[in-house]
C-alpha cells in the first residue's frame, strides 16, 4: 500500500496513523511527491497561497488539452486559483447557499428505485445529477440526458481513464455545452436566473461551472451514498438513527474523497518544511480527519460527535460551494433507498478503480 493506492484499500486508516505518527509533511520518494497526513499539515497546505490546484505549466493535463472537454476543464473554478476560481464561485456559492432544500426530498422521491444493484448504482450515479439538473431548469427528460453525460465527461478528471473515455468525455462536453446555451437563453429556474444575475464573466465560464457543478455531484454524492450505505451494511443498529447524523459521521470517518493534491508555486516553508517550486504536495484528508488532533476519539463512529471537524469538503478558498446541497441529496437518497427495501447483505461490492476517490459499487449476489 502506499498513499495513493490506499484510496481504495478495504480499510487504510492504520496505513494513515502510522503516516501521520511519521511526521505529518514527510516526502515519499517513490511516488517522488510530499504527503501531508495531519490535521496541521494539510490545513497550512490548505491556506498556503503558494500552494495551487495545478501546477503552472500544465494548467490543463495534455491528454485533455486540445479537447472540448480541456477547455471546460481550464475554465472550472476548482482547478483555478485567483481570479478565475474567484468570479464563478461568487455567483455559484451564494445562490447554492440559499436554497430550499425541501425541493430535494421532493425530486429524489419522484424517482424510481428498485430493491436490486441497479436501483442502487441508478440512484447513487444518475439521480444526484438529476436533481441539480432539475434544480437549474431543466425538464425530467433533459435531466436524465445531463445526467448520462455528466458521467461520461467525469472522465476526463481522471488519470486513469484511456482514449476510449477520454473521447465519450470530450463529446459529452460539447454537448453539455449546448444543453447549457440553450438553457441560459431561456432560464427556467430561480436559482439559475440568480445565478447569472450575479455572475459578471463571459458565458463560456459560466457554462464551464455549471457542467462542473454537475461533475461534482456526481461523484461527491455517488461516493457519499455508497459509504453511508456500507456503514449501515456494517453496523445494521444505525438504521434507526437519523440519517443526517449518519452521514455528518460518515464523512468525516470514510469519507468519498480521500486525497486531493496541490502544485508549489514558489519556494516556502510549510508546517516546518522547506518546498521547493514545483514539488507535489498529496493532502491526505481521511488522515487528517482521524488526526485526535483535530477530533476526539477520533477512531471511533460517533453518530452524536460534538465539535465535528472534517477536511473532506476541502477548506478556506476551495472549500466545496455545495456541501449542504450534497449532504441533502445523499440523506434523500439513501432514505429512498431504505424505504424500498433493499437488503445490502444480499449485495456484492468493491471500491471504483480511482487515484483519490473511495465509491463503492455494488452488484447482485452471484451476478
């Protein structure tokens, strides 16, 4: 195991401890990068105005560059620092902030979830993205398109995608792109006229946003879901527990995004270490998380924590805009799920293949 691989290793947080009793910024020479494991470490990267989302002469990674999907990528505001993450978020953030959540319970129940694998591969990777779809205007029939293309292009996030991926994810971009123009023209919701009444860019980066709003949620609210689901699997007295409280706890203690990396702009000191321009840094946040640090009791799942801390929605200026619209969608959800009666000792599962992401997928015994 090493920090990268432990993402999707069956359980890697004694790996994290001994990483952290280690020091918590230490280099790792094999994947020649740094490793940031506690709470102190990943916060001062966190802050570090040196420490970008990418680094500065790739700002968009070469696969993707000339591609549809490279030129939203470029444009998305959690993969720009500055004024490019800036103006996008202003407009996004307030608006996600102030909506009624009520309308989520409401377009979660409105699907259909069948008590089977493919009711609940359905509802942890299709419905999130329907929702924020039909929170922005569009009808439940372009929703569902949005939502099979949102999942083609996450593709191209990923380093570990091939060709084939990487080509579904540039022509789901540019059709992303036009659902988006025409939906801009004619706004068919609140949230999305507030949002372009409150956004001075050009359109280009506003579309750019609003794809990566849905690229977000879907694999946020996918892993979310599917981890809640496997800690009620393992602890079955949690089912008659509040199911926000559940995943308050789940996020924090087997959270969907286990890493994320920043790029040193320029020579500094961080948390007593000297980095160089250039130097990778890999923020472990579910090793941060379990920092006693930072929690107390911090290796235990405690439904009614007091003071809950937690890295996995990020922090300071890329702190995920939509962390209670996630939150909402993934409680609806795995309520839904629930009330239809799935038995999720009769599922098989294993972790997605991902280089940061910690989604299960499930599938039926003996399929």
């Amino acid at each position: 195991m090493n920090p990268i691989s432990a993402a999707t290793h069956v359980d890697p947080y004694p790996y994290y401890a001994e990483l952290r009793a280690g020091g918590g910024l230490s280099f790792h020479p094999d994947l020649k990068l740094w490793v940031a494991s506690s709470a102190r470490a990943v916060c001062a990267v966190l802050a570090h105005a040196d420490c970008r989302v990418r680094p500065a002469r790739e700002p968009v990674p070469k696969a993707i560059a000339a591609s549809m999907a490279g030129k939203v990528f470029g444009q998305l505001m959690r993969m720009n620092d500055g004024e490019r993450q800036r103006c996008p978020r202003s407009a996004i953030e307030p608006e996600l902030a102030a909506l009624d959540l009520d309308a989520v319970d409401r377009l979660v129940a409105a699907r259909l979830i069948t008590a089977d694998a493919d009711g609940v591969y359905k509802a942890m990777f299709r419905g999130p993205v329907c929702v924020v779809a039909a929170l922005l205007g569009f009808t439940p029939a372009q929703a569902r398109v949005v939502s099979e293309l949102t999942a083609d292009f996450v593709a191209c996030l990923s380093p570990l995608s091939n060709d084939l991926q990487l080509a579904a994810a540039n022509v789901a971009a540019e059709q992303l792109r036009g659902n988006f123009i025409e939906l801009l023209a004619e706004p068919a919701s609140d949230l999305l006229s507030a949002i372009q009444q409150r956004f001075v860019g050009d359109e280009e980066t506003l579309i750019a946003n609003l794809i990566g709003l849905c690229s977000q949620t879907f694999e946020a609210c996918a892993g979310l879901i599917g981890n809640t689901l496997l800690a009620l699997r393992r602890q079955p007295a949690l089912r008659g527990e509040s199911i926000d409280a559940l995943l308050s706890e789940v996020q924090r203690f087997d959270p969907p995004v286990q890493n994320t990396r920043r790029f040193v702009a320029t020579p500094c000191e961080i948390a007593g270490v000297r980095v160089e321009a250039g130097d990778v840094i890999l923020l472990l946040l579910a090793a941060a998380n379990r920092d006693p640090a930072l929690n107390e009791r911090p290796e235990e799942f405690l439904l009614n924590r007091e003071n809950r801390r937690s890295f996995s929605f990020g922090s300071g200026r890329h702190q995920c805009p939509g962390q209670a619209l996630a939150l909402s969608i993934a409680g609806a959800t795995v309520r839904e799920i629930l009330a239809n009666g799935i038995d999720l000792n009769h599922l098989n599962w294993h972790y997605r293949p991902s280089l940061n992401g910690r989604v299960p997928m499930f599938s039926d015994v003996g399929a």
